[in-house]
C-alpha cells in the first residue's frame, strides 16, 4: 500500500472542514486576503476565521505575509498537488488490485 506522509494527512485534515474549503475559495478569488476580508463573507466570527487560518497555515495551504498592519494569505497549491498525487497513486494501486482479482475470478470460470 502506498504509504500516506505526514503532509498529506495535514492537508487532508484542513480540507475536511467545509468551512476552510470556502475560505480557500475566497482567498483565491481575491488573491490574497486578510481575516477581516474573509470573515466578511463568512457566517462565523473574525476570531474562528483566525483560527480556521492558523489550520490551513499550519497544512501548508496558505502562506501568510504582513503588508502594514494587515496580515495577507494567499493560496499555496503545492500541498494540494501532493495530496492529489497520494490519492492518484493509491487509485493506480487499488485498479491494480481489482484487475487482478478479476483475472483470478475469469481464470476460474
């Protein structure tokens, strides 16, 4: 089996909280973002959006940089790519698997 690295884990944590899949979408329509513009298009607080950030920070999937006294995150693909690649990988694994289960299964008709 294909073995699942720590990163991916992380990303796959982050991402399953449908909340941080919107404020990804909102980062990267805008580019980059602070907290304040992102909680404005979300129903919970400035607080839990903050807390929702350091996650995806802390994932990989958004890299954050201070331009004055804002704080701005954008997007970071790379995590995402890897993860996709694991779960590529673990497809190709389990076709395999299932493509030799049904030669064994036609071999014995």
């Amino acid at each position: 089996m294909v073995a699942q690295p720590l990163e991916v884990d992380e990303v796959l944590a982050a991402l399953a909280e449908p909340v941080r899949r919107r404020m990804l979408e909102v980062i990267t329509s805008h580019g980059e973002a602070s907290a304040t513009t992102v909680a404005a298009t979300m129903p919970i607080s400035r607080q839990a959006v903050t807390k929702h950030l350091a996650v995806l920070e802390g994932a990989g999937l958004v890299a954050s940089h201070r331009q004055g006294r804002e704080v701005l995150y954008e997007v970071r693909s790379e995590p995402i790519t890897g993860a996709a690649r694991w779960m590529q990988q673990l497809a190709t694994e389990w076709d395999s698997r299932l493509q030799a289960i049904k030669r064994l299964a036609e071999a014995a008709e």
